[in-house]
C-alpha cells in the first residue's frame, strides 16, 4: 500500500507552532508512506492540484493529510482524492490546526505532537477500507410540528410544493401566539385578519393532514425514513360529527370553572370549548377536568343539545404512526413566568414587581388580549381587577431578559417593539392616558422598526424613561412604581393604573423533552440548536430535522415565516430525488461468528437490529443471529463496543483501525 | 529521539459529536492546554470498547481519557448512557485490579464547552504527572522486547535532516 | 550410550549442602512443591518426599516456555530488520524429580530435532540436569506402568535418588551428564549397594498395568470411526488443560506480536489440540470440527501416531490431566476402552 | 435417587426431551458429566454433595444442541441443576442462548456441595459458592427432587480475601494480580467451563485485529484476565466453575465476585435470579451514577 501525505501550514496557523517541514519529513520515513510533503494551503485549488498530482504520479492508494479539523475540510480532501481515482474513505484528517497548533505555544512539543497525530493517520488509514455510499428511499412526507404561524407556513408552502404534510399541533386549535394578538409592528394591521385566511388554507389544503389536540410522543428511524406516532389525544367530540355550531358550549353549565388559556386566564371558560371563535378546526374540546360528566356521571347537557350526537364521553386517545421523510419542528415559545421562584424553576422570577399579587399587574400577552377586539374587554383597555380605564399605565421592558441574575442572560429580541406597539394601541385608545416605558435600551432593528418606535415617542408621546424599575406596590387603588431614570439620574416614582411586564420569550416547558423524542440537541435554555450558528441555521445537526420559528430562539413573525419556508424548501430539495445517498459508515454483523446474544439489540437507539434465523438442512432453526439493517442503522458503533464476541464492525471506525491508531500512539 | 524530561502520553477517546466538537472549539477559541494529549475519534462513546483503554496501557500511555456527549444529549439518543454503565463497572474493576483510579478518567463535553476540554486536559495531564510512570504497566510491556539499534535508513534522514536545518 | 551406572550413597544434609551450592553457583533449582516444581530459593524448601503426588504441572515450560520470542522485527519505509533472541543457557537442575517426569524430555527431544532442530529447547535441555527421586506412591489415575515406566523407573534421570533411610539416599548416577555435575561433590558421597537399594525399588507397590499400550496402539488403527469417540466428545469441555499439565504435550502456536507501530516480536506459545480452532484453515474449513475429532486425535497422537514416528508412547502416565480435568474425564479410562 | 432416574427415564421413553444432562459417579467421593440419550443409561444418574459441574454449560454446546434437532422439530433438552446453576440457565435464557420452553430443568433443594473431590462433605470443606449460598430451592425448575436440609455453617474466606484487598493500595493489590495472572498458562479452563463464556469464538481467539494478546505473557495473562472480567461483570452468576477449573490456582472467582458485589451495589442487580429483570448488560438507568464523569 502506497500512503500520501500531505502536511498543510494553514497560512501561518498551523506552522507557526508546528515545524511542518519536519513534520512532512519525519512521515517520509514511516512504513508504507510513499510521499510526502508540506504546502502553505492544501485547501486551495493548488493546494488540492498538488494532492491530486501526486495521487497519480505516485500511484497512490490512500492519503493522509494534516490540516484543519475534519469537520472543516474532511470533505475538500476526499472529493480531491475521489477526483484522482482514490476511494473518498481511504483518506485520513490529522488535526493539526485545532487540536495542535492552536492549542499549544511550544514549538517541539506541538510538532511531536503532530507528528504522531500524522503517525496515528496513517496507521489508521492503512486498515481503512473503502466504502461507498448507501442509498436509502425517501419517503415524501414531512411531520410538521407546531401549527403556530411558522408551522402553518411551513405546511402550506410543502404542500403547495405538492408534498404531503402531517401538521401536528398540541393545542385544539391551529394559529399558535400570532392568533391571540391583537395588532402586529410594525404595521398595525390586525393579527388575526392576517393569520385566519392561512389557517384556513392549511384546513381544507387536500395535501395537509391536520392533527389538532395531538401531539408527538415517538421517533424513530432516521432522515427519509422515519417513523412518527402521535398521540391524539381525545376531545370527546366526534370530529366527522361535529358540524361546529357551538351550541355544546353555550348550553354548557359549567362556565366558571376553568381559565381562558387563549384570553391568558383574563376570562373563564366553559367545560365544552373552542380555544377562540375563529379556532381551526372549529370543533370544541371537553375539557374533563371541570366536566361534570366525569366528575360525578350526571348533566350530560351536551349530549342533548348535539343533534348530531357528536358528543362521544368514552373517546379515548388513539395513536397513529406515520411514515415521515422530514420532520419540521416549529413548537415556539413560551413567556418568562414572572412569578416568584418556584424550587422547580431555574428562573428566579419577579416577586418584586407584584405579578400574580396585583391583578393589574399584566404580562404583554395578556395586554395583547386586553387590546383585541376579540379579547375578553372586546378591545377596550380596562383593569382587570375593576374594569375601569387605566389612565396612566407603565410598560417595563426587558422582565426577565439580559438578566443573568434571573436565569436568562439573552434578549428577547421583540419586546422592545411590542412594547412599542402596545404603548401605542393604548395612546390611540385611551386618548387622555399617560404611557411610560421603562427600557434599558432600545432594539429597534428591521426595516421600519426604528421608525416605528420613534413614532411611538413622538407622535403618539409615550414617555420612554432609560432605567430598570425596582419595585412596585399598591397604594390607595394606585401601583406605585419606583425606578430609576439613568439618563436624568435621578429616582422616579410614578402612580400607575396597570403595569405592562414585556417579558422574555424561553421555549416551551418540554422543549428539552421532545428534542429527546427527536433526538435533537438543544442549548441551556432549551433553545434547539441548529447545526451551524450561520451556514446551516434552519437545520438541526439530525439529518432530516429542521428547525423553524421561535423555538430554536426568540424571534418576531417575519423571522418566523421567513425560517418557517426555508425549513420547506430544504424538505422540498430533500424530495428532489427518490433516494438519498447515506454516509457508510455504518454497523454490520459478521453471522458466523455472532453468538445470538442480542445485546446489541437491547443498546441500539434506533432498533435498527433484527433477529435473523439461521436454518439447517431440515428447515429447523439452529442459531440466531444479529442482523443490521443498513438504512436504519446511524453508525453510532455502540452495538460494537457492548457485542461480547466482537461480531459486529463499524464500518470507517473498525476495530482493526482503531487499534491501529492506539498502536501509533 | 531522547527525552530530557518525562513527558506523559495520554490518550483521549471522543465522540465525534460533543467533545470532538469541543476540542476543535478549544483550538478555535485558542485555548492553551498541554500537548501530551492525543485525540482518538469515534463515532459515539457508546462505542468505546474497554479493551481500547487496556491496548493504550500496553502501547505505553500513562493515562486515559475518555469522553462524550452529556447525558441526555447524545447525538444517538443512548449511546453515552450505555457508556456510562460500562465504564463505571470497568472503572471499578481497573481499580480492583490496582490500576490508579486516575489513570482513566471520564468526562463529558459538549460542543460548546471548549473551555471545559482545556480545562479536562490540563487537571488530566496533571493528575497523570501526579501519578508519574505508569511503571507497573510498562514493566509488563517491557517483557520480551528489545531496542533496536537506530535505523539505518530512518536514522541517517533524521539526523540529515537536522544537519540541513543547521546549515541553511 | 554405553555409560555404566554408578551406586554411591549421599546422606539427606550433603545432599542439601550440594543444593545450596548449586544455587549459589548462580544456577536454577528445582524441586516439587505443592503445586509445580519450585524455583528453590532456600533449601529449607526441599520436600523430597517419594510419597507425594505429581505436582499440578511438570517442569516442561522451563524447557520449552509456555511464552517465548523466537525473533524480533522493525519494519522501516521499506525493510525489516531482524534481531536474533539469545537463549538463556541457564543450568537447570531439577531435584527430585518424579520417574514419571524424568523421561519426559527425552520424549520430547524427538519432535524438537525431526524436521528441524529447535535451538531453544535443545540448548535449554542441554543445560539440564534431572536428579529422579523413586516414586513410592500413587492414585487412581497414575499409569505409568501401562506407558513402559515404573515408579521406580531411572529412565530420563541424569541422577537417580532412592531413600533408604530416614536420612540417607542411594544415589544412581545414570549418564554423563550426571557424572560430570557431581564430581565436584565427591567428598559427600560413599559407595553405594545396589542389591539393597534394588530391595527397595521392587518393594514399592506399582500401580496396575491398566491397558497394554500394543493393543490400544492396534485398537485406534481399526477404529477411527468408533463411536465411542462421540460419548467422550459430548462431555469433553474443549479446553486445553489437559495439553498444559501433561509433560511432553508440545503443540505451539507462531504469533507475531507488534508492541509498537513498527516493532514487534514473534512468539512461540503453547498451543492445545482440543482447541475448537486449533485446526481451523483460514478457508474456513475445520477438519476437527467437532469435539470428538479432537478427543480421538489427542488419543492417537499419544499412544498411535507418536510411536509411529518416534518409536515412544507420547505419555508418562503421570495422570495429571485427568486429575485437573474440570468434568473429570480420565485418560487411563479411555485407552483402557480402546478395546473391543 | 430413583425418583430421578424413573423421571429421567420417562422423559426420555416419552421422547419429551431429547438427552438428559445429568451427574454420574465416578468414584465415591467424585462424580461426572454424562450426556444420556438411551433410556436405559439413566440408572447412571445421581444427585450428591458431590455434584460440583455446573451442567448449565452444555445447554450452549453446539454438540449437544445438534442433538436437540430432529428432521421436523426442536426438542427439548433436560438438565440436573443446583439451585445456583438454575441462575446460570437463567441468564442464558436472557441472553437467548436458549428459550425457557426448549430446556427442561430438573433441580433439587440443596445444601450445599464440597469444594473438591474426594473431601467429606462438611463446614470445613464447603465450596465457597455454599458459603454465601441464598438459594437453596431452586428459583425456576420444572421438576424438583429432595428435601430441605441445612447447610453446614462455614466462615467466608473470599470475602475476606475481598476485603483483604481492599486494604491494599493500588500498589500492592496491581503486585498481587499481577503475580496470580502471571502463572496463568492460557489454557482457558476457565473460559471452557463458563457456562456463559459461549461465544463461538472468544475475542481471544481473533487475530485480525488482536484484541488480546494469546501470548501467556504477563500482559497478555493481564489482558486476558481483565476482559474476562469484565465481559462476565453483571453477567456472572457466582458459580465458581471457573476457579475449580483453573489448573493454575488462580482466584478467579474473586475478581467476579467482587464486581458482582460492584453491580449489586451500583444497579440493585443479581444476574441470574429473574427472568423479568432487564439485564445489567444492554439496558441503563437514566439516574445511573455519573460519579466518575467530569
């Protein structure tokens, strides 16, 4: 075997510290290397002309090259290599930029250091054998999750692409947030008349099977092939039935016994509900937590009302999978809880400023249904402890954002611009009122944002004080606000009628959870990463997953939208073609030595291990053994390493190269 | 090539998704760290055999490494909860046999924590130089071997070569 | 070799001053401990009783090692380098020595100079000087009289020792060999009677000739395809225990060992026929695939194919392998069957 | 004992199984694996404190397993089984070396063994398994023979050895291994007669790569003893087969026990004593310890 190697000085990065010259030489010298040499960029065009020259000139079978960290440039160098006639898997990354001479000062310690990282190269090289790529069908289906403005988004535009989409959303409901506001920035224009006429589309689009009230509990299989179960959780309605009058809910006698979630607990709501008139599908939900029926088997008022004997109290949750070849994730966000700290939450809350204590004291979500002309005060501003028009109200920014100390060190990104907005939608209402608004700084970036915010200030004069408020508490009717104005440096008090808490955006409470479900890496806050902060922001590091909207971090709804259809585009380019080229780089049993144990079994996170019989002459089975299935399997190798009888090899990682590398040592 | 000065060879074990990750944003956030340390990738750590760490003390290391994603947060779902398993009962069993509980040691990194791979290896590197040798090992390597005179062909490039860099 | 046998008379102490010598010389002893034969630190260790059993394991591996490098190798960009072991030409003296040991070097001596002369086991053996002690006792596996020995048997011994008293040994010297390591030690010995230490020798019971090696030797040419064979199969556990403790097995295996990327050494290992794959070809292909193959092979070796060859039954009689045998499966038996 | 050889016999004259594995004797202090498939050789059979083989070994030998094959079915294979060799077939029954229906036990209540043959049965000459013995009925069986006796009262020198050990520092304890292993001959008794060392062919016996030198040099002897270790950590039932069958003396059971103490401490976990407890080996715990990570 003739082994090239090629030793890159990355400009002055690596062969400031590492003696690449020796390096390439003192390789020379190794058993089985034919070539070597050293070059200022071996990513550049030259750079791969040299390693594709020497391939041919020396006849080369694998090459080794020391450079970047393969996850930079592993594919550079193969498709170099592919290009000169070598298998792309008989090409090995020594790490000599970020595991080398990034990490060390001492010249002769990096550069022996390097050269055994080369030697360990190539040993491993010589045992590598070539692969080749695996190809898998695609199922052209993709699992929307989360039916708020970036799922609705995502679903129409994959299905308008002519692909078939599975839109599940936990809520009875579709239309998430963007349904319960009121107004949006910086246009002014109604939320919800912009937002039904989509949800709409998504309802009777014949591509589009909607799952309201369902939600993911399972994934399994891998990019092109997975398989999704969802819970459908029962409704007690008989969704084919119902015909969506609504009379269930206005006969209901249970009225007060539950919260408005939609109205953000500002308004009650009865046992058999509609989240909001203009909720899709407009099939109500029984709530059995406050029904009568299931509290002591009687009423059943429902029932007798439903002339299409919709009504169904046994229904019980189904479950249903579906063969899914992308899945788009868009389960949003939830609102900072500004409560105090709870032993359970990592967020420490704001005792301080009464939430919870003093019932004027409001989050934005709760405003934004105040000021809706479909809320609970049908778009008037009114308290919600009295009902009367609050004629000074102070809005405070930044309540729980860019505030380490209360468990979220990032900003919010849209509170200063709904603070603005809502600052104005009160000016306009309550003509003779007073706005403040408390804001460290303002982030007003996006087209017309700015100027938006500076219409707030000096068209509609809301009163912007820079500083943090430190405490709020009631007096004769009256919430004393006490902060402070850093740019007059002075204290400010004012007797305000209601307070506005623009809270922070955090993921949903089991983000953490279903990224397990998925199998999708999330941040500390819960926030799902993509795989890379700029290049590949809409796709998580799964294959086949993809992230849209509020849930990979805090963002306003063009962002949303904007994310939501690249998410669709990159399903729509995965559909392109009928199947998918895989890496190899996957597990496989050697039958005659396997013992049947079935440990590897049991480990395997993808159950992409089948028992296969083996049979004697008679037909009678005489062993069991493992065996892989190729497209399922993920190449994680665990089933190798717990395999007793070390039956089953990784391909790209066997045993024999690892030990190889171990032995160069 | 003479040593000086003892140096300890330390080998890590990695998963490609968290720690190697982590160990190339250690170098790209240019953190320091002792050069004693060789990376050795895998896929998962899940799929680290024991029998690694026992061929790393017969290749001569002194010290092991081995790392993966956080529990929870592997790219594989479960790979690193088997890991975690295996290793604690090896683990015991190594120190059972009288290898120092140092010798081998376990950590998790994600992709985001360059800081703490640096941090890893460098209290690694020096429990190890703590520990010094791990003579009891290489007493039963050194069985049955033998040094080789200097390699003719080996030999004369490198010390040609060193004469060339004086010279020029 | 014509060398005429010489009875002298060595009492126990000048026989223990003739060990501590020897040891202070800087050579190896051995003697029988309580499991194998012990390297003798300190002559307080020295048992010498004729009445004990065969150790758990002969003193085989310090002839032909259960581990040895036979060479070491480098390789280079383009080239191996080879590097010679120098065997260590130690001298060895086993004391006391049981007569179902003594001959097992010889034995052996045949396979390690047929094709191809083994320079380690011949300049270890060259080295050695075996002192037999007389065998005064035996169990229900020991045969040697069914394999042409005796306990009382000098065949193998350099030196033969024979208690006459409670402190005194005739003391036979039986070869060159044996003459040439006690001169030194002339002053500590009397001439001996042979008729009285011959008294001895035939008062001690002998176990009972269980087989007559001819027959069986007839036996297993007619009955290769015996099913006998496949009940001892069943039970047998294909382990190689039987091969380690026995004093003349000698299968060995050649790996090559790398200890370092370009380094390594080329070992010499003992190896066992009742290994499942201890003949399997690298097709794939086992022509003792089954345990009763093996069985019958290790039977024929020993009592058929090695008498053959050499002339010699490939076994002392010791019994060790069926005393350690885990599932108790008793050599004596077996041959003893290999009759119709 | 002729309860047994009847129920042996009727088992195999109503071809329910297809071999009895069971104990003859050899001697009177000494008995020994018989393989029985003729009706008429179960007289052979016994049942004594001299039973030591742990039989549950043959249920993976692929001989034996030929014999449960005929031309149409699989039958079944009878097995005499202490109550602790019942743990073995347990866990092969877990590990799906064999199913629960394909092997039919034959136990006994039991009071013990002797820790070699051709000992009086008593305290002094207990096996060592008997000592720290809880399972004197056996936990599965389809057929069960004697009665209830009581178990001779002897101290537990492995488990001061254990403890001995552990008083050691690193050291030492690598001396005291190292020495025992040294005088390992690779003869792999022990692995022979392990009744859940059943792969058909071990890792030792792999060249390509070589996992663990065959050489019986001090590392490979190290080697060798560690992975065995290991590979039986959370599997290994506490037979003792392996320690009776070193030629060596080496304490091998020792190193199993203790990890078997480990597992018993880190996971609540005995291999061997249910079939509905999910194996140590292939399954994990969310709130497994993570004491050793960083």
């Amino acid at each position: 075997m003739k082994i090239g190697v090629f030793i890159c000085h990355c400009g002055e990065n690596i062969s400031r510290t590492v003696d690449c010259p020796r390096v390439a030489h003192f390789a020379e010298g190794l058993p089985g290397v034919e070539y070597s040499i050293d070059y200022k960029y071996m990513c550049s065009d030259p750079g791969q002309k040299l390693i594709k020259d020497a391939i041919r000139e020396h006849k080369l079978d694998a090459i080794v090259v020391g450079s970047c960290s393969p996850n930079m440039h592993e594919r550079t160098f193969r498709n170099a290599a592919v290009s000169a006639g070598i298998n792309p898997f008989l090409v090995e990354i020594a790490n000599l930029r970020e595991h080398c001479s990034w990490v060390h000062d001492d010249v002769e310690a990096a550069t022996e250091k390097a050269i055994e990282l080369v030697r360990m190269a190539i040993e491993k090289v010589k045992r590598d054998k070539p692969l080749t790529k695996i190809r898998v069908p695609v199922t052209k289906r993709v699992l929307v999750i989360g039916g708020g403005i970036a799922g609705i988004q995502a679903a129409l535009d994959i299905a308008n692409a002519g692909y078939e989409v599975v839109l599940v959303e936990r809520e009875p409901s579709i239309g998430g947030h963007m349904s319960q506001l009121s107004e949006t920035f910086p246009t002014l224009d109604c939320s919800q008349c912009i937002l039904t006429p989509r949800m709409v589309e998504v309802y009777q689009h014949p591509k589009i099977k909607l799952l309201t009230y369902s939600e993911v509990v399972k994934v399994e299989g891998f990019i092109g092939n997975f398989k999704a179960t969802i819970k459908k959780k029962a409704r007690h309605i008989n969704e084919d039935l119902c015909s969506g009058c609504g009379l269930c809910i206005t006969k209901c006698p249970t009225k007060k016994k539950s919260y408005n979630s939609f109205e953000e607990n500002l308004a009650f709501r009865p046992a058999v509900y509609v989240p909001f008139p203009q909720a899709v599908p407009n099939i109500p939900v029984i709530d059995e937590t406050v029904c009568m029926y299931y509290k002591n088997g009687k009423c059943g008022m429902c029932v007798k009302v439903c002339d299409r004997g919709a009504i169904d109290f046994e229904q019980k949750d189904t479950m249903l999978v579906a063969d899914i070849g992308a899945i788009i994730v868009a389960t949003g966000y939830k609102l900072y809880n500004i409560e105090k700290a709870t032993p359970e939450s990592k967020y420490k809350g704001y005792g301080e400023y009464g939430y919870g204590k003093y019932r004027d004291v409001i989050d934005g979500l709760q405003f934004e249904r105040i000021a809706s002309a479909s809320g609970p005060t049908a778009g008037e501003i009114k308290r919600p402890s009295d009902g009367k028009e609050p004629k000074k109200i102070v809005f405070i920014q930044c309540v729980g954002s860019r505030d380490p100390s209360k468990g979220i060190s990032y900003c919010s990104k849209i509170c200063c611009m709904y603070t603005a907005k809502q600052a104005m939608l009160y000016k306009h209402k309550v003509h003779d009122g007073e706005a403040y608004v408390f804001y460290m700084d303002i982030r007003a970036g996006g087209k017309m944002y700015d100027e938006f915010v500076r219409r707030a200030i000096e068209e509609d004069h809301v009163k912007y004080i820079r500083g943090r408020v430190s405490k709020i508490h009631e007096e004769n009717g009256k919430y004393i606000v006490k902060g402070e104005d850093t740019i007059a440096g002075m204290p400010v008090e004012i007797d305000a009628d209601m307070v506005v808490l623009a809270t922070a955006m955090i993921p949903q409470d089991n983000a953490p959870k279903l990224a397990q479900t998925i199998g999708i890496p999330y941040d500390k806050h819960g926030f799902y990463n993509e795989a890379h902060p700029k290049l590949r922001p809409v796709e998580s590091t799964t294959a086949g997953v993809f992230l849209a909207g509020a849930c990979q971090s805090p963002k306003d709804i063009p962002e949303s939208v904007a994310m939501a259809s690249a998410t669709a585009s990159k399903a729509i380019i995965l559909f392109a073609s009928d199947t998918l080229e895989r890496e190899p780089v996957v597990a496989k049993v050697n039958e005659d030595l396997c013992a049947g144990c079935f440990y590897c079994k049991k480990v395997c996170p993808f159950g992409a291990i089948e028992v296969r019989d083996i049979k004697d002459v008679n037909g009678i089975i005489y062993k069991e053994v493992a065996y892989i299935n190729q497209g399922v399997c993920q190449g994680c190798g665990t089933c190798t390493a717990t395999c007793l009888s070390k039956s089953i090899e990784l391909a790209g990682f066997n045993n024999e190269e690892i030990f190889a590398e171990i032995a160069a040592l | 090539m003479s040593k000086q000065k003892w140096e300890p060879k330390i080998v890590a074990f990695v998963c490609n998704w968290c720690t190697y990750a982590g160990a190339d944003l250690a170098g790209t956030s240019r953190l320091k760290y002792p050069a004693n340390t060789k990376i050795i990738r895998v896929m998962c750590s899940g799929g680290i055999d024991p029998v690694f760490i026992l061929k790393a003390f017969e290749r001569g290391a002194d010290g092991v490494l081995v790392s993966g994603c956080h529990p929870n947060d592997c790219h594989y779902n479960a790979g690193n909860f088997h890991a975690r398993r295996r290793w604690d009962l090896f683990h015991k069993l190594l120190d059972f046999v009288g290898i120092e509980k140092d010798r081998l040691q376990f950590s998790w990194i994600s992709a985001s924590e360059g800081k703490k791979f640096a941090d890893v290896i460098t209290k690694v590197t020096k429990d190890i130089i703590a520990l010094g040798p791990f003579k009891t090992y290489q007493d039963m390597n050194a069985e049955f071997t033998t040094v080789f005179p200097e390699f003719a062909e080996a030999g004369n490039k490198e010390i040609a070569y060193e004469e060339e860099m004086t010279n020029g | 070799m014509s060398f005429k046998m010489e009875e002298k008379i060595i009492s126990k102490d000048d026989l223990l001053k003739l060990c501590g010598d020897v040891i202070a010389k800087g050579h190896t002893l051995l003697a029988p401990g309580i499991a194998e034969y012990e390297q003798v630190k300190d002559v307080s260790q020295i048992r010498l009783d004729s009445s004990a059993l065969p150790t758990k394991t002969s003193y085989k591996s310090y002839v032909f090692p259960k581990a040895e490098p036979i060479l070491y190798y480098k390789r280079s960009k383009s080239d191996v380098q080879l590097i010679d072991v120098d065997v260590n030409g130690k001298k060895i003296v086993v004391l006391g020595a049981k007569p179902c040991d003594t001959n097992s070097i010889n034995i052996l001596k045949h396979l390690f100079n047929w094709d191809y002369e083994d320079e380690f086991f011949n300049l270890r053996q060259k080295h050695f000087v075996i002192i037999g002690l007389m065998c005064s006792s035996f169990d229900e596996y020991c045969f040697c009289t069914s394999v042409g020995s005796s306990p009382v048997s000098e065949e193998g011994s350099d030196l033969f020792l024979i208690p006459i008293n409670e402190d005194k040994f005739a003391l036979r010297i039986i070869t060159e060999k044996g003459k040439e390591f006690i001169e030194p030690y002339s002053e500590f010995l009397k001439d001996g009677d042979e008729a009285k230490s011959n008294a001895v020798l035939e008062s001690i019971k002998k176990p009972e000739v269980a087989f007559d090696s001819k027959q069986v030797h007839e036996w297993l040419g007619d009955n290769f395809e015996n099913p006998k064979w496949e009940g001892i199969g069943n039970v047998c556990l294909s382990c190689a225990q039987c091969a380690f403790v026995c004093p003349v097995c000698h299968c060995f295996d050649l790996v090559d060992e790398d200890y370092s990327y370009s380094e390594g050494r080329r070992m010499k290992n003992w190896d066992g026929c009742q290994f499942g794959h201890f003949t399997l070809h690298a097709s794939g292909h086992n022509p003792r695939d089954i345990q009763s193959k093996r069985y019958r092979q290790r039977v024929n070796h020993k009592f058929r194919y090695y008498v053959d060859k050499f002339g010699e039954i490939l076994c002392t009689g010791c019994g060790r392998c069926s005393r350690g045998c885990p599932v108790s499966i008793d050599i004596k038996e077996i041959v003893s069957n290999c009759k119709d | 004992m002729d309860e047994l050889r009847n129920y042996a016999r009727e088992l195999l004259e109503k071809e329910e199984v297809a071999a009895v594995i069971g104990y003859q004797q050899v001697t009177e202090k000494r008995t020994k694996p018989i393989v029985i498939t003729d009706p008429a050789e179960t007289s052979r059979l016994v049942f004594n404190e001299y039973c030591l083989n742990n039989l549950a070994v043959y249920l993976t030998k692929a001989r034996i397993r030929s014999l449960m094959r005929t031309k149409d079915k699989t039958m079944k294979l009878a097995i005499v089984a202490k109550p602790c060799d019942v743990h073995s077939i347990v866990a092969l029954i877990q590990e799906n070396q064999i199913h629960r229906n394909d092997v039919h036990i034959i136990s006994f209540n039991c009071h013990g063994v002797v820790k070699d043959f051709g000992c009086d049965f008593n305290g002094d000459n207990l096996a060592a398994k008997c000592i720290k013995c809880e399972t004197h009925k056996p936990l599965y069986f389809d057929k069960i023979f004697g009665e209830e006796k009581q178990t001779p009262k002897a101290g537990d020198a492995s488990l001061e050895k254990i403890n001995e050990l552990e008083k050691l520092n690193s050291k030492e304890r690598f001396e005291f291994f190292k020495s025992e292993f040294d005088k390992c001959i690779k003869c792999y008794a022990c692995r022979a007669v392990c009744p859940l060392c059943y792969c058909q062919r071990c890792i030792t016996d792999k060249a390509i790569p070589r996992w663990i030198e065959s050489s019986s040099h001090q590392r490979g002897n190290f080697s060798w003893n560690i992975v065995r270790a290991f590979h039986l950590s959370g599997r290994c039932t506490g037979c003792g087969e392996c320690d009776r069958a070193c030629p060596m003396d080496i304490p091998l059971s020792l190193i199993n026990r203790r990890m078997a103490m480990e597992v018993k401490d880190l996971f609540s976990f005995v291999s061997g004593r249910s079939l509905e407890t999910p194996t140590l080996v292939g399954n994990f715990d969310k709130k497994d310890s993570d004491e050793i990570f960083m």
